[in-house]
C-alpha cells in the first residue's frame, strides 16, 4: 500500500499512530510493516513545520532564527521503532516487565527512559511489589547542535540514574520489591567523565509529535507526554 502524496500531516501521523498500535510499537512489525512506516515518515519528514528542530540544544551561545514555534525539549514517550536494541527489550524471560520507553528532554541533557514493570508470573512471589511498581532506569546523554549542523543532535553518555515508584507517583506503604528498593535508594552515577554516544537527526517536530533517526539509520516515533516520568 502506497502512501498518497496528497495526505495532510494528521492524516499522516494518523497512519503512523495506528500502525504503531498494531505492531505493538514496532516490535512485531513485518518487513511491510516498517518498509509502510518508512515510507509514511518520509512524507511527514517534507511537512514538519519546524525549520530549526535541534535549537533547544544549540551550544556556544547560538540562537535559533525565530523563538516561536515546538520545542524538542520536554518529555516524550516512544510510539514506534526499528530499532532492534530496543525491539529486543521485550523478552518473556525477563525477570522484569517493559512498560513505556521515552525520553526526557532537559537542555543540555536528553534522558533515556524505561519502565520497568513486575513481570506477570512473579505476582505470587512474596516481596516482589504490586502492580503498580514500577523501577525507572535512565540513560543520561548531553546533546549538543548548532545553526550549521541543524537537525542533528550528537550525544554524549554522561551518566546512568535508577529510581522506584508506582502509578500514583510513590511508592508509599508498600515497602517491598525492587521498586520498592530504589524509590528508597535511587541510583544516580554522574561523573565528569563524557564518552561519544551517537547522533540523531529530527525529522519531524511539531507540538505532540517527534520523529528521529539514529546515524545507525533507525528511526524512533514520539509524542509528547508529561505524566509518567
């Protein structure tokens, strides 16, 4: 199925919102899957509205020709993806559940974020939480762009953080599980140490969606939402 060149971008992102629901973000998708995916971000790429996507990690003072218009910073959560260090996340065998993936967007830092969940056949193990537990590990990047290299963001690893809660923001009495552990004993390493960590290119930004693609050529679909991390 082609994608008609004649879409607007909601319907577009329309297309991309619906089959990232039916292949389950990405991880289930078929090669005519992600081929269909590719082609509608292609489209969409042509349409973003935004034409200095990177300037909220612009450095050494530069500034973005205009200050209206989205922002790549904020927090957003994963819609969809190819790329196959996250699609292999999703394992029956983990000894934790994967809930949502997102990223929050903090000038100069971009934070890697996943949720981990207590897997379904730990339910009646004692001390393994409830079903609201839940252990956030992030990955912390510094980005870094200009006016010239715009829209790519190059990354640094600057540092790994680990955290507990649950889904009414704490954890509270329940003081057993993992979750449990690290909301009383959060992780955070941050050195003055910066190794390289790879670039993306934005391809897309309006106001409730964000679309990426690695300098590995995968691409990451994103909305924007502030709730749950």
């Amino acid at each position: 199925m082609k994608v008609c060149m004649l879409l607007s971008p909601e319907q577009l992102k329309d297309d991309l919102v619906a089959l990232a629901a039916s292949t389950r973000r990405g991880f289930v998708a078929s090669r005519k899957d992600r081929d269909r995916a590719k082609r509608i971000i292609h489209e969409l790429s042509k349409l973003s509205p935004t034409e200095e996507p990177a300037a909220a990690y612009y450095t050494n003072n530069a500034q973005a020709t205009s200050e209206d218009g989205p922002s790549l910073a904020g927090k957003w959560t994963l819609l969809y993806t190819d790329a196959p260090d996250i699609t292999s996340l999703d394992s029956p065998v983990s000894i934790q559940k994967l809930g949502r993936i997102g990223q929050e967007c903090n000038p100069p830092l971009i934070k890697n974020v996943i949720e981990w969940k207590r897997p379904d056949w730990a339910s009646s193990f004692p001390f393994s939480g409830d079903d609201n537990s839940r252990i956030l590990q992030k990955v912390v990047t510094e980005g870094s762009s200009s006016p010239a290299d715009n829209p790519t963001v190059d990354l640094k690893l600057v540092g790994f953080e680990i955290s507990g809660t649950n889904d009414n923001g704490s954890i509270g009495g329940d003081t057993s599980g993992p979750a449990a552990f690290f909301e009383q004993n959060p992780i955070k390493l941050q050195g003055f140490l910066k190794g390289p960590f790879g670039k993306f290119d934005i391809l897309y930004l309006d106001d409730d969606m964000r679309i990426t693609k690695t300098y590995q050529g995968y691409y990451a679909v994103n909305i924007r939402e502030e709730e749950w991390f």
